[in-house]
C-alpha cells in the first residue's frame, strides 16, 4: 500500500517535478553502480612478500633475502638483522663504509599485465651520495622503477610506487637497497614492513612497466 500511495503522489506532481525526481533516482542509481568500482580500484590484495619484516633470521641469513653489490668487498658494505624496528622486533640494516650499492633482493612470483604497488618504511642516518643523487630506497633490480630515496639521517618514512609486469614475467626481484644504477652512497639505511600487493587498475592506467 505504500508503495501505490508513493507512485499517486509521484503522479500527482507537476511534469517538471516529475522529470526532476527521475533525474535525482538515477544519478543516485549511478551512484551506487560507481562506488563499489572506486573502491575496488585501490583495493590491496595480501603482502606477497616472504618475511617482509625480517622477523624470520639472524645476523646475515635472512630467510627468503639475498644480498649483492656493486663492490662486493666487507670493507665497503655489511648488513644484518637488527633491533631497531618500525614494527615488530627486527629490521633489516645496510650499512655502507665507502661509497656503495649494495641491496637485499627478493624475487616474488607476479602476473602479467597485473598492476603492483610496493611500500615500506625506511630509515636513515647520515646517508650521503657523492656520485649521483640517491640514497636509501626500494625498487625493482634491474629497471629504473624505485621509490623516493632518502639521504641524511631520517626517521622511519614511508615510501611507496606503482607499476605494472608486461604481460611475458612471471616474477619481479623486489630489493631494499642502499644507493642505485649511477648512483653509490655511504652511511646506514634500516627498511621494515616492506609491501607488494597486487591493486585493481584500468589497463589503460599510465604506469612504469616492468
């Protein structure tokens, strides 16, 4: 009954009004279709990292990371698992003598033509790069895909990019690293809570493909 006294009144109102409420209903309806497609679009899916806080080691074995430098000398650079933690009990630390760049990769299994996102909280003390402009940072080995990079003595920050795997890799080797291509550096780096996950984007999106 209700529903039959809405639709009488809805007739009793003057055209324009009429035509007014039906523009209101489907802009609303619109509404409602477009909501749940925004909200996907920056959904996360879970952190396909394997010991994203380097809680699982100790000392230089850290499960599920590798090490590399440009100068693979202990006198230039060292790393371990260390105390002082964003979240957590441990964090992983670089710690560059003379000018390096050194890095801890992990390779993650992807899919292609999928969108990414990777983060993590980053700190560092008196970091400097003589030679080019980077300094502590996360990105993808091998490409020029990275985060902001801090240099001087920083507290934990948060740093974060976006890209998407080309349609033929299966895999990105996700690196925490001190200093980059063209670029060595000196001074201590600690990196926590690192994050890739997968997020929903238009294939159409304008971003660095890997």
């Amino acid at each position: 009954m209700k529903i039959q006294s809405m639709i009488q009144r809805f007739l009793q109102l003057p055209l324009v009004e009429r035509f007014l409420s039906l523009s209101l209903v489907q802009r609303f309806l619109k509404l409602l279709l477009i909501l749940p497609a925004l909200a996907g679009s920056y959904s996360h899916s879970n952190n396909l990292l394997v010991n994203p806080g380097f809680e699982s080691g100790s000392g230089q074995s850290i499960d599920g990371w590798k090490a590399s430098a440009y100068i693979n000398d202990s006198g230039h650079s060292a790393y371990s698992i260390d105390g002082d933690s964003h979240s957590g009990h441990n964090s992983l630390k670089i710690f560059s003598f003379q000018e390096n760049d050194f890095m801890l990769t992990q390779d993650v299994p992807v899919e292609g033509g999928h969108a990414y996102k990777l983060s993590g909280w980053v700190k560092t003390e008196n970091v400097q790069s003589l030679q080019g402009k980077i300094g502590a940072n996360l990105c993808i080995a091998r490409s020029f895909i990275r985060t902001a990079s801090l240099k001087g003595t920083q507290p934990w920050t948060e740093v974060e990019c976006y890209f998407r795997i080309t349609p033929n890799r299966t895999s990105v080797p996700i690196t925490c690293r001190l200093g980059f291509t063209n670029s060595v550096a000196t001074g201590g780096a600690w990196f926590d809570d690192i994050e890739l996950s997968e997020i929903q984007l238009p294939t159409d999106s304008n971003l660095p493909q890997y």
